[in-house]
C-alpha cells in the first residue's frame, strides 16, 4: 500500500482563486488510476453484476451503510473503494476494519468509469457474509424475548429492505425468509435497508420447511399478519417470542400457512385491499415492540 497525497478542495470564493496548498492524507490506501486495473475488478459494471450474480459477494453504498458494515460481527469487508475527495473525511468509518483490508481511492472521473454510472457518493465496498446462518440455529439462540420477522414470497427488493429497515427500528432479533424471497444483500436492498440487511440476523428455509412449523418448533408463536385477520391488531397481545409472517404485494399469504397461525388484521378505511407489505410490517411491529399488552397464556 502506498500513502498518497490529496489536494485540499481549492477554495473558489469570490476573491480568491489561487491554488490551495498540497494536504497529506492520513489515510493508507491504494490509489487506482486506470479504470482497468484489474485489482478493483469486482467494482467494474456493478449494474451488471448484480444481475449476474456475486459469487457470495455484496456491494454496500455510501458512508451510512459503510459504518455498519465496518462493525457488523456478521459481515466481513472484503475492500473498499472510495472517491480520493472522500478519503480524509471517512478516516474515522474506516479505523475499525482490519488493517489488512485494502482501501482503494480514484478520482471521481475513474470511480465513474470504473462502476459504470456517476455515483455523486463516492463510496462502495465489496463485502461477504462471514456464515450461512441455518433457520434452527439462528431461532435456537433466540432469547426469551424476541421479534422474528417472516418473509413469504417477497420478490421486491425495495420491500426486502424496508422490512429489513424496520426490523431493526423496532429491535426485531432475526428475519426468517422462505425459499422464494429475493436476496436480502443485492445492492438495492441493502440501500433501502440502510445496512440493517448487514446488522440484522436473517436466514432462508428450504423449499420442503415451514415456516409456521418450524417456529413453533422453536417456542416462536407464528401470527400470520393479513388485512383478512380474525384478531384486530390493537386487540393483539404481545407473545413472549412472536413471529410475524407477511407476504407478498398481490397473493399475500398462503391459505395453508395461514390455517398454522393465529391471524391479525391492521383495520383500514372500508373498502380498501391491503397496506404495503413493509409500511404493514411497521405498524405491527410498533405494536408489538411498544404498545401491546403482555400476553399472559402460557
Ligand atoms: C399487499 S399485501 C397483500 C394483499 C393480499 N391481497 C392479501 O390479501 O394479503 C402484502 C402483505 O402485507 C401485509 N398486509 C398488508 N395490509 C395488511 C393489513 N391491513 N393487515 C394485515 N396485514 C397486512 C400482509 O402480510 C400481506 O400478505
């Protein structure tokens, strides 16, 4: 790794034009000149790629969701690649990766070129998750207290990470995603997730397990949430360890999976078919996390 100089902003004030004095940056990274040079390849075309597929591999943006990657215990940061404007600035989201990760910085004309678009942030990093978590392992270490969020079918990945959004908003402990949901870590979710796809421990079933079935297994009361539910959810008590399932925008859940759960309702104006699913998942998850009374059944 080489220590590269970067320029101060030039000061373009009203009376002052002159050159501002060379800067030293104190952050030790690589400086990439050549769009082409094949050690920032995994950050070529990322638009492409993620429609390819990413070997394992995630691409987080920007300072916010960089920060949590750097600390998350679940994800490891493979590298990163910043606008050279940007290095000073970042030095403190960048203090807790391991000092072997390579910090890659180019001008902002060669970042553009490298991933394909402008990308006015300046900031990407390729990431990789540091285990598959398996569904039983990751309910099994559940504790006694807990929010599972249930994913059934959801193939939108705006959605993906609103729900992953606010599964870390209101403190839910896990995201169990059935066999259809889409990827929590393509790079779009992420973003809409805010990181929270990087922080919030998720794991996906096999096509042969149920989700009903398989929380219950683990002391996880499966309540499936659907605008036809039997309880209201400001009559909903709150379980001890409560798994909410949500389905997809147009089917929703299926009737057979539905049959292995209580079901609740969000009222809505009369008439009116269904919220979104993550604007749906806000709002029980609100309920259950501060507004709901504690059930007292066994
Ligand atoms: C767009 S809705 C699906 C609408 C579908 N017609 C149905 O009957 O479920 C997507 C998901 O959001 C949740 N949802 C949306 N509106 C809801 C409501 N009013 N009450 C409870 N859940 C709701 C459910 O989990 C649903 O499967």
């Amino acid at each position: 790794m080489v220590k590269a100089d970067v320029r101060s902003k030039p000061d373009h004030g009203a009376f002052t034009l002159a050159p501002a004095s060379p800067k030293p940056c104190n952050v030790t990274h690589i400086l990439i000149t050549d769009p082409d040079d094949p050690r920032i390849a995994p950050y070529r075309s990322i638009r492409e790629r993620d429609l390819t597929g990413r070997e394992g591999l995630f691409m987080a943006e920007g300072e916010v969701v960089l920060r949590l990657l750097a600390r998350s215990p679940l994800m490891r940061t493979v590298s990163v690649l910043v606008a050279q404007k940007r290095l000073e600035a970042l030095a403190d989201v960048l203090a807790p990766l391991p000092a072997d990760t390579p910090v890659y910085a180019a001008s902002q004309a060669v970042m553009d070129a490298i991933v394909g678009f402008p990308i006015h942030r300046g900031i990407l990093a390729l990431g990789r998750r540091v285990e598959q978590i398996e569904p039983e392992t990751m309910l099994a270490a559940l504790p006694p207290r807990a929010l599972v969020l249930g994913l059934v079918g959801i193939a939108n990945h705006d959605n993906m990470g609103g729900l992953f959004r606010n599964a870390a908003a209101f403190g839910a402990s896990a995201v169990l995603l059935d066999s259809a949901c889409c990827d929590p870590l393509y790079r779009k979710a992420i973003r809409v997730s805010v990181g929270a796809a990087l922080t919030t421990p998720f794991a996906r079933l096999r096509p042969d397990q149920d989700m009903a079935d398989m929380m219950s297994a683990h002391g996880v009361s499966p309540l499936a949430l659907s605008p036809t539910g039997d309880i209201a959810l400001a009559d909903l008590s709150r379980p001890p360890r409560a798994g909410l399932l949500m389905g997809a925008e147009g089917p929703g859940l299926p009737m057979e999976l539905m049959r292995k759960c209580r079901t609740v309702s969000i009222p809505m104006a009369r008439g009116f078919d269904s919220l979104n699913v993550a604007v749906a998942s806000a709002v029980v998850l609100h309920h259950l996390a501060f507004a709901a009374q504690e059930e007292t059944r066994p």
